[in-house]
C-alpha cells in the first residue's frame, strides 16, 4: 500500500484545510483545541512547513513542522503527525517522518524535536528505535490535567498529561544507518532500564486508578534517571514488559 503514496508539501488554503478535517478526524479532539487553517498558513509563512501524504489524491496523512531556535541553533518543531486509521500500521508515519527529515535539511536545519506520552510502547520504539531519536526530559502536565479521559462509575479520573521530549538529531551515527535501512547497536549495556506497560488503553479501560498510578510511577523513574544524567537511546520491545533503555550520558 505505502509505494503507492506520495509525499508532497501542503501549501494552498485547501491542503491546508483537508490537514485540519484530518486532524479533527485522527485526534478526535474538543473542537477547541483543533489547531485551525490559520495556524497552518501561518507555520507555513513564518518558515515552517506541512508534508502531505497521498493516496489516489486524497490526502490521509500529514506532518506539521514548526520553525523553532533551540539548544542555540534553528530547528523545527515537529508539532503534530497523523494518519488516517484505515492507513495505520502501513508505514506512512514513517514516510512522513523521513520525508520531514530531508526537507529540514534541504532547508540547512539538522534538529527537530517533539513530544509523545511515556506509557505508550508503540509510539516509545518508533521514535527511539525506527527513527533513532533519544529523550532526555520530561515535563509533567504539559497540557494540563485530563479529566475527560477516563471516567468509572461516573467518578472522574485525572488523567496526567506528562510528556517525552524526543530530540532528532538529523546526522547522528543511529539516524543515519536508520536511513539506509541498516541496523544500529548502541554501544555498551543500559545503565538503567525503564519497564512501561504493552497495553495502556486496555490498562486505562479496565482499572483507571492503576493507570494514574503507573503514571506516576514513569514519572517518577524517569526523572531519577534523567537527574542522574541518563539518556533513554533505545527500547525493547516485549509481548508483556517492553522498557526504555537509558545510558549515562
């Protein structure tokens, strides 16, 4: 299916447009927090960029790239990347991603850096293994607390939005033998290891009390690794207890 996709820049108000319908569709967000045609023109005039993906014309993916000065150096921020559900697991978000990253350094910017949530496995070996991404920060709540999330017994249950900072560094050793398809072996053993559950909305479905606690759990490991200097470089996947790999820097 993914050779029949094509992967081109989004720059009239209509690709615009069909960028924030998709996006509407793939997060189900309150239309509050839908991010509007306005924002994208705007990305896209102050130097950022939209990539589309498209099959039979139609777009059904998409990448949103921020312009951003960090660590001293232009960079981007890759703000959102959604494909569509019937698309999933056919290697667009892939596409998408290494497509963003050729055109970030078409454009002479060597660093993009984005946010996922600590619980969710699939997401944690994408970035850090399929990309080659590393973390090194988490920011508790950085959205606020969701309490819309999961509710039992019409108790609601605060949800805490913490999330992974994933720093792409576009020409490290790790990205690229990525991008040639070849493997890559982190040198050395982990200096600590951080197990996450295989399942988190199966865990939040059935018991929303442990999926806070398994929150804060993260949270708390993560940040004793990350004060001891620890970066997470890989991930292990696992049927029943997959783990962040983490390394003295």
């Amino acid at each position: 299916m993914s050779n029949e996709i094509e992967i081109k820049e989004c720059v009239t108000l209509d690709e615009l447009a069909a960028c924030v319908d998709l996006q509407r569709e793939v997060f189900a967000l309150p239309e509050i927090e839908i991010s509007p045609v306005r924002h994208f023109v705007v990305t896209k005039n102050a130097g950022g960029f939209i990539l589309g993906a498209y099959s039979a014309g139609e777009l059904i993916g998409f990448v949103l790239s921020v312009p951003a000065f960090l660590r001293g150096e232009r960079a981007y921020y890759s703000h959102m990347t959604a494909v569509r559900a019937s698309f999933q697991s056919s290697g667009i978000g892939g596409r998408l991603k290494w497509a963003q990253r050729a055109r970030s350094l078409e454009l002479g910017v060597k660093y993009v850096k984005w946010t996922f949530e600590p619980w969710k496995a699939r997401n944690a070996y994408f970035n850090l293994e399929k990309l080659g991404a590393i973390i090194s920060e988490l920011q508790e709540n950085f959205y606020g607390v969701d309490y819309a999330t999961a509710a039992t017994g019409g108790k609601e249950i605060g949800l805490a939005s913490d999330r992974l900072f994933c720093e792409w560094h576009l020409e490290s050793p790790k990205v690229l033998a990525l991008e040639k398809g070849e493997k890559y072996a982190e040198p050395g053993e982990p200096d600590r290891r951080i197990r996450v559950t295989p399942d988190w909305s199966s865990l939040v479905a059935a018991d929303p009390d442990a999926a806070l606690a398994e929150q804060h759990r993260l949270r708390s490991e993560f940040k004793s690794a990350f004060g001891a200097g620890m970066v997470a470089r890989g991930f292990r996947r696992d049927d029943t207890a997959p783990e962040y790999l983490l390394y003295k820097k």
